[in-house]
C-alpha cells in the first residue's frame, strides 16, 4: 500500500521554543499551524506575556495571541538536571527557536556547538534586536525601538514634522517572518542534505528593509525627497486610501471625477511616477473626495476597477465580514467560560494540507504529554523532578 499522504505541511517536525514575548513565538505559531509540535518551554509565569495584560478574564491576551496551539513544558534550565532534560528533548527535536540577547544560550551552556554534538541536524533559529554581531550587537531592544532607528517612524510621521509609531508591533511581526522563512528554508536544506545549521534574524535589518526604495533613492540622489504616492484621503465621513498606480487607472479616475478631456491627456493619465502632473491629479482628487462619503468614493472607484479601501477603526475592522468568513480572527473559548479573540489559523491557505489553529495551553499542562510520552520518564522519577524544582 502507498504510504498515507501528511495531513500537512510540517507534520513531524518538533521545535523546541526558548523564545518570549512576540518576535519569536509568533513565528512558531505559525509553524505549529503548519503541522509542526511546539513545545513552549516555560521556567516561570512571569518568564513571558501570561503575567502581562491586558486580561480577558485570567487570560493574558498577549500570551493566547503569540502561543495559542503549542504545548506548555516548565523546565527550570539552570538546574544541571534541567540542563539534561533540555538536551534529551533536543536529541528528539528539529528545531530550537530563541530570542535572547546574543551569547544568553552559551552562558545557559546550549550553544550551537554543544547542540550539534547532542543533534547534529539541529537547526538553531535566533531572533535578536541587532544580530548576532555589529555594532549594536549587546543592546536590549524592543518593537519601538526598531521602528525607531530602521527609519520607518521618520517616514511614516514626515507629514506631521515628527516621527511617528505604528500602533501595532510590525517589527516583531516581521522579524517574526523571517525567522519562519529561514526556518522553513533550514528543514528543506536538511532534507536534501541531512545537515542542520544555525539561522539568525535580526529584527533591525527587517525594519530597514520596509525602506529599500527610500534607502536606495536617498543613496543615489544624496537627498531625502522620495516619497511613497499612497495617502489617506479625507471624504465627508472619514479617510480612504487608493493606489492608481497602473497604465489606465488614472485614466479611468479622472472620468469618474469629471475630468474627460484631462482622462485624454497623457500627462495627466500616466501611471504613477511617470509624469509631472501627479500632485495636481491628486489635488483634484482630493477635492472631489471631500465632497463625498466614503461609500460614495469606494463604490465609484470599485465600480471603475481601481483599488481603493476606507480606513477602518479597529471596531470596524472587527465588524467587516471579511474578517470572520477569511477565519484571520477566531473565538477561543476559556476555562472560565469567556471567550477570548485570538489569531486563526495562519493566513497562508493549502489546497491539500490546510492550517489548523490549537487551543491556548494551560502552564505546563503538557509536561505528562512530553516527559512521559516523548522521554519516557516514570511518575516517581517527575515527582522527584517536581520536588527538586526542575519541572514544576
């Protein structure tokens, strides 16, 4: 008989994840939706977001964002038998994933050289503020701090004369991302070859590359007068955004406007960058959104096949169907009864091997599951380890 087909992409791959609060562990929400075991391995309530509010109920909302789907071990890593018990989980493992300031793993005694001799396909992904050398290499870092020195906030806030911060934490997301892409391109590369290594993301070079363009025109021109063309345009009742962009579009734009002979001008009808005319196109196009709500003005230029989107209030982005029937937000029922919103199954959608979304793990709820059905520890030999504060 053939052998039954993966029910998805990454089953049988097992992380090991050291990582806290959002960078990393976002990324090894991902991989789990993906298919693969997450074994999250906690050394105290307080060594990551379940302490951290705000709260739904006796639910960090933070910590069931980021870890929602993985499997909850405590491990007190700096006792020596602790220390052994990580190297056992390792020896049965594909990956680590870890977000400590660079050296942290080798003072903890699980450097990459240690592990490739307990592992040699290990494949060790750290995620750091500045990298595993330069500079900056020792500095503590968080999201802001990114936004901050990538230059994003200076772009993003040059309309108000002053940096300006994303609501969001969109450097731990991206640093997020790449570290599950550098994870997915290690486990093919092992594949192939049978070989581990070690993969590193820095969350500053994933700030700085938001501003390529930016980086690449000021370069060259030796000035920092290049700007990205979308902006948020002010109607009767609220703000839509458009990118005409394309050869047409802004063809198409200027007859909806009222604007023929203009439609028929190749200046004034150019694609973006392309022509002179732009900002009094867009003057105009200001102008007649003002005069209109934002239904009016998104209905018009959806009708006209040019992109275009209202800016929505988070209230609003959570009563848009689109949301709820795409599954990017799902309810988690808890212990207590409430229900708490958190990520659904990760947005990239397979065919044949669909995403799955796990329920928020309790504090070491696992460790029976793992130290007993992986390691094959008996009940005397965890109640000693308990005892001792090795697993709590």
């Amino acid at each position: 008989m053939p052998p039954t087909p993966p029910t998805s992409v990454l089953e049988g791959v097992r992380i090991l994840e050291l990582a806290r609060w959002q960078a990393a562990p976002r990324g090894g929400m991902i991989l789990r939706d993906m298919g693969a075991e997450v074994i999250k391995l906690e050394w105290s309530k307080s060594s990551d977001l379940r302490n951290s509010g705000p709260f739904v109920g006796d639910m960090s909302v933070q910590f069931a964002a980021y870890n929602r789907g993985k499997k909850s071990v405590t491990l007190n890593t700096r006792h020596p038998e602790g220390k052994d018990l990580f190297f056992r989980l390792l020896k049965v493992s594909d990956v680590v994933l870890e977000n400590f300031r660079p050296g942290t793993m080798d003072q903890m005694g699980f450097s990459y050289e240690k592990m490739c001799q307990v592992n040699p396909g290990i494949i060790l992904a750290s995620v750091s503020g500045f990298g595993q050398y330069g500079p900056y290499r020792d500095r503590q870092c968080f999201d802001p701090i990114i936004q901050a020195m990538s230059g994003i906030g200076h772009q993003t806030g040059r309309g108000f004369d002053q940096p300006v911060m994303s609501e969001g934490p969109i450097m731990d997301r991206i640093a997020a991302l790449h570290a599950t892409i550098g994870i997915l391109g290690a486990l093919r590369h092992r594949d192939r070859t049978g070989e581990g290594q070690w993969l590193e993301v820095s969350m500053l070079d994933g700030g700085i590359t938001l501003e390529e363009v930016a980086l690449a025109m000021c370069h060259e021109t030796g000035t920092n007068d290049f700007t990205r063309a979308g902006s948020f345009i002010k109607c009767k009742d609220g703000y839509v955004s458009t990118g005409a962009a394309r050869a047409g579009m802004w063809e198409r734009m200027l007859k909806i406007m009222g604007y023929d002979e203009l439609s028929e001008d190749p200046e004034y009808a150019a694609p973006m960058f392309a022509t002179d005319k732009a900002e009094i196109r867009m003057e105009l196009l200001h102008l007649w959104c003002e005069e209109r709500s934002t239904k009016e003005v998104e209905d018009a230029l959806v009708g006209a096949d040019i992109p275009v989107g209202r800016a929505l209030s988070i209230p609003e982005v959570l009563a848009d169907r689109h949301l709820w029937e795409r599954e990017v937000m799902m309810e988690e029922e808890l212990p207590d009864g409430k229900k708490i919103l958190v990520p659904g199954p990760t947005i990239i959608k397979f065919s044949k091997t669909p995403t799955t979304a796990g329920p928020i793990p309790g504090y070491g709820e696992h460790n029976h599951d793992i130290y007993r059905g992986v390691l094959g520890l008996g009940d005397r030999e965890m109640a000693r380890l308990a005892e001792e504060g090795v697993i709590t």
